[in-house]
C-alpha cells in the first residue's frame, strides 16, 4: 500500500527531472478518491489551459465533483446520490 | 519580526502593536494567576503551591496551561525565557495537564477503532448542529467572521508548529509523510506561503492585529483547549499517538470547513487575495494532506506500533470533541445575539 516514495533528487528544482526506470514516478490510487501524484504537476485542461502544482504530493480529482478541478477538494466524500456538492 | 516589514493595521481592542509595548495576559482565576505572578520574576523564585487543581475546562485552568505552554513557543511580553524548564513550574504544568488528560479521557469514553473515528470526522452526521463555518455561510456577518479569525489566531498564527514536535517521535514512512505535509504547511521553502504567515496576511486584510497573543484576552476557554490538546499531545513522547491521530483528523476536517468559509468571503464581497489566499490554499493543501495522513502517517505509526491504535482513536476523538465544544460556545453567543469573545464585541471594521 506504500506506493508514495520520496522521488530521488538531483539538486535542480525546476524543470523536474525525467524519471528514470530505476526511480519511476509514483502514482496512488485512493479507492473512491483522489489520484495522488508526486509533485510538481502539470495538467492539461480540455479547455487548452494548464494547471501547475507544485506540492511534494498533488491529489488529483477523479470524481469530478471538486469546485477546484483538477485538484480533489474532498467533494468525494459526500455520498452518491446527494445533489449538493458543496462540503458537508 | 518579519511581520514588521508590513504596517500592522491595529484593532482597537487589541492590547498590543508595534507601538505600544505588548502586555501579558489578565488572570482569569488563582492558578493563571499564580502563573503570571511568578512569570513576573526570575526563573528559580519558586512557585507556590496552588492547592486543589482548578476545573481542567474552565477559564483558569486553560489560560494556566495556555501560558506554560506558550514559554516553549516564543517569547512572552517581559518574561524570561528560563522559565521554560523552570521544574517548578513544570511540575505545576504537570498537574493541569494530567487534570486536562483525564477529563479528556472522560468526555470521549471509548475511543472505538481507528477507522470509526476518522469515518465521524469524514463523514459528520447530516441535521447536525451547525459549526461556526456553516454559520458564516448562512448568515454572512464581517463583524462575526473577524471574531472567528481572533479566535482562531491562537493556533492559526503558529499553525503546525505544536505538530512539528512529532517528527523525532515517528520512523519511516511516518516520518517521511508527516515531514512532507509540514514541508507544505511551512511554505515549501517560501516565507510568503507559510499557512501562519497566510493567517497574519488574513488578519491584516481584515483590520485585525497580527501580532502573537495580541487578542489571548479575549480568547475563551473553548478554544484555548484546541491548541492546548496539540501541545499537550506535543510535548510528551509518549501521547505520540494522540499527537498523530489529531493532527489527521484537523487535516481531515479542514477542507470543507475552508472552502465555507471561503464561500462565507465571497458572499461578504471580500475578493482581497490577502484575505481569501489562507482558506483556498487549505482547501486544496489540505485534501492532499488527509491522504498523507491518513494512509502513510497513521497506516505507518500502525504498521511500527500497532499498540498505538487506541492513542491514535482517541486523538481523533478529542479533534472532534474539542472542535464540537468549541462550536457549540460560538453558535450559542450568537444565537443570544452575544459577541463570543471575552469582553464583548470587537471595534468594528466600519467604525475603524
């Protein structure tokens, strides 16, 4: 289940290095949540616009219900079913 | 000192600003009392006895506490920092706390397991009382969202400072997880992105004083029990778990109490990115640093100690209870039309 692993660092911040095969990046699958990725991120929008994070560890939303896409902002949480996606 | 760059706007109210010299805190009882008067003088001078311990959630009690505490954070106004690791005055320390453990003990009964506990904190009951952040965004008051930013500063202004305390006190993956979630909360590696420095900008944006302590009078017991659980988890090795099973649940609970009252900002119109940066970075930070908690930092602790589970229960517990008590303060000074600060309401904005 430990699939977040501190990514090797080379003493350049940005751009990120490419990952090599002996240190691929790591990506978790949270079961009914977010996609965790180490960071910095990058996201192509469908609308042509980027998304940049730089946290050590982004959760990228997956159930669409964020306020704040591509980012989760916990909406996953509220039960299937409720209409409101707004907190809890 | 770094706040000094900025000219701090300062509310009327407030005891303290850069140009009056700050002041300690006024007694709420014998035992703050006590604490005050001999934080007065020089390490060593003896504390006096305080004979039968105070009630562990009433005003008195928890300013005591509040204060010893504070000694391991920064300076206090004309105090020696000796008195930090005076024995005598952690010995007293030592039985307000033992006081507040055990009343916490009582308040939460049984812990249940791990994953009950964080499932309340995920998933609140539905038709419950209404905290403070839901009460913002049903009724936007300015007035009302600057008393909950004052009561909020006495954590919010070292936020995740008590918390730091337990990176020596995890191994592996639940050091390395705790680490990067504070690497985050400190700004990751950026000053202008540190969360107690995002609070201060937040304070000033809302004409309030930034300044530490500079409201700690009208601060109440309820609140002051939030950050005294975290230092009380904190300062000692051995509530470790406490310490870790808090700390997820405040990450756990914050994002959807952010984004509130990030929607609370934006129905009082205030668009001031010094105002409104503090609770959208939260709800974002925040979604991120539940997973961490959650699977690395409480799934290693687990892992190394499974004998941790029930601190760690009980932890997310009091996260709840305490948020709870102090919600319930809040939500019945304002149903009674009443400020719920000590000394009734601020100076308002609009009459600065």
């Amino acid at each position: 289940m430990a699939t977040w692993q501190q990514p090797e660092h080379d003493g350049e911040d940005r751009p990120p290095t490419p990952r090599s095969a002996a240190c691929p990046r790591g990506i978790t699958v949270v079961p009914n949540g977010p996609v965790l990725i180490e960071g910095p991120v990058e996201v192509a929008m469908p609308d042509g616009t980027t998304a940049r994070s730089e946290r050590v560890v982004v959760a990228v939303c997956t159930c669409l219900r964020s306020r704040r896409l591509p980012w989760c902002d916990t909406s996953h949480r509220a039960r299937p079913r409720r209409t409101s996606a707004r907190g809890e | 000192m770094t706040r000094g760059a900025r000219t701090a706007v300062t509310d009327g109210d407030a005891p303290t600003g850069p140009h009056r010299p700050p002041a300690l805190p006024t007694a709420r009882g014998p035992v703050s009392k006590a604490v005050l008067d001999v934080l007065r003088q020089a390490p060593g001078s003896g504390v006096p006895p305080i004979g039968q311990a105070p009630d562990p959630w009433g005003e008195d009690a928890q300013l005591a506490l509040y204060l010893c505490y504070e000694l391991h954070y920064r300076d206090l106004p004309g105090v020696d920092a000796g008195w930090e690791w005076d024995p005598q005055l952690l010995a007293l320390r030592a039985r307000l706390e033992e006081a507040f453990l055990a009343a916490l003990r009582t308040a939460v009964g049984d812990p249940g397991s791990v994953d009950l506990a964080m499932d309340a904190v995920l998933h609140p009951a539905r038709g419950g009382p209404k905290g403070p952040s839901a009460l913002l965004v049903e009724r936007p008051d300015v007035e009302r969202f600057r008393e909950y930013v004052v009561h909020r500063s006495v954590f919010q202004l070292k936020e995740a400072d008590p918390q730091a305390l337990l990176i020596p006190r995890l191994a592996g993956r639940a050091k390395a997880a705790v680490v990067a979630v504070e690497f985050d909360e400190f700004g990751a590696g950026r000053a202008e992105r540190v969360h107690a420095r995002l609070y201060a900008d937040l304070m000033r944006g809302l004409g309030l004083d930034d300044g530490c302590n500079a409201y700690l009078d009208r601060v109440p017991a309820p609140m002051l029990a939030v950050v005294n659980a975290m230092s009380l988890f904190g300062w000692h090795r051995r509530l470790r778990g406490m310490a870790a099973g808090h700390f997820a649940a405040l990450e756990a609970g914050s994002s959807p109490g952010a984004a509130r009252l990030a929607d609370a900002l934006a129905l009082l119109g205030i668009d001031d990115p010094a105002c409104t940066v503090f609770f959208t970075e939260h709800v974002e930070a925040d979604a991120v640093h539940e997973q961490l908690m959650r699977r690395e930092v409480l799934g290693g602790l687990l892992e190394d100690e499974p004998g941790a589970a029930a601190d760690i229960a009980f932890g997310i517990r009091v996260s709840t209870l305490l948020d709870d008590r102090f919600g319930a303060h809040v939500r019945e000074a304002w149903a009674a039309g009443r400020s719920s600060l000590r000394g009734g309401p601020l100076a308002s904005l609009a009459a600065r």
